[in-house]
C-alpha cells in the first residue's frame, strides 16, 4: 500500500495541511518544519501525488502536445525537444498522435477530460480550426509550426514562408546562382 500524506503528518508528528504545504510551491513553511517532514518523507519513502494536489491547486502541469506529424522523423527530434523544455519547467507533456484525426471537437474533448492546463498543436498540415477550436473551449494554445498570418486567430510560432522563399531567392542570385528551382511539398502544406 502507498505511503500517503497522512503516514508522513503521523511519522512528523504535524498535521495534514503542514505536510501538504511542505510540498506545495511558494507554500509558507518555517524550515523547522520543512526539515521534520522531508525526513519523514524520505524515511518513509514518500513522493507527493501530482495528481491529487492538482485537485487543490486546479492545475494539472499537463500540457497536451497534439500532433499529426509521426512519421516525419524530423518531428521526433521536435518531440523530444517539445517534451524535455516542458519537463525541465515541472510540466509534463501528454503526447497525442492526431494522425487519423479529423475533427478538432474529439481533440479537445479527449484533453479537457485530462484537465490540461494548455496545449500546443505541432503540425504545419493540421487546419488553424484544430488550433482555433482548443481556444473557443478555453484551453490556452499555441500552434506551432502553423501558417504565417498577419492577424491570427490564437498564437503561432513559425515562419513566413514566402518571405523566406523571398531572402533565399535573393541570397542565391547574390551569390550569383543562375540555375535556382523550388521544390514544394505535399500540396496542402503550400497552399
């Protein structure tokens, strides 16, 4: 059976609410305190439950990282660069595959039953209503790799892809290249 807070209060010798401060960020607690139950913890081998202080706090750290991109094994190395940043700021990515998905409403309905406290779309191919349709629910987003626009409907990291074409076009024929062809990719991705 699982050490509980309540083991750690009794070992301590405190109460309930002293050990849940202990453990709660920014939380008031005299070092005195602290230092009783943190050996009490250890002696006992207690790990604070995320999910039940969640239930205190109203938030989960869970950041659903939803994406249509799994095969594209550029995508992977996006992935664990997505997943180690959120864990290094004490969040916790829900990776979702979306590869078979088409209507945002199931996406967002699947991630607010996990009470996730925001989400980034990573997908350049997914339409801006999968982005759009988190933020109509109230869940903070961010579409990542999303399409450039000059007034866009909730946040985006990406480029501007024919600005960039634009600069490297130019770059090329500054350096004197003469023989410069475009290669796109599927055509729902250029669009």
């Amino acid at each position: 059976m699982p050490v509980t807070l309540k083991d750690v209060a009794e070992r301590a010798g405190v109460s309930r609410s002293a050990v849940s401060r202990t453990f709660t960020d920014g939380a008031s607690v005299s070092t005195t305190m602290r230092r009783k139950v943190e050996k009490a913890a250890r002696e006992l081998g207690y790990s604070p439950n995320a999910l039940a202080s969640s239930l205190t706090t109203g938030r989960t750290k869970l950041i659903g990282l939803v994406s249509n991109n799994f095969l594209n094994p550029i995508f992977l190395q996006v992935f664990d660069l997505f997943t180690r940043g959120l864990q290094d700021r004490g969040l916790r990515p829900l990776l979702v595959n979306l590869s078979n998905e088409t209507d945002p409403e199931n996406s967002v309905r699947m991630l607010r039953q996990y009470s996730v406290d925001g989400v980034v779309v990573a997908s350049s191919t997914l339409p801006s209503d999968f982005a759009m349709a988190f933020r109509d629910a109230g869940v903070p987003v961010v579409h990542a790799f999303g399409r450039y626009s000059s007034s866009p409907k909730v946040h985006v990291v990406g480029i501007d892809n024919r600005e960039a074409g634009r600069l490297a076009a130019r770059t090329l024929v500054e350096r004197d290249y003469r023989d410069i062809a475009f290669l796109g990719g599927p055509e729902i991705a250029t669009s």
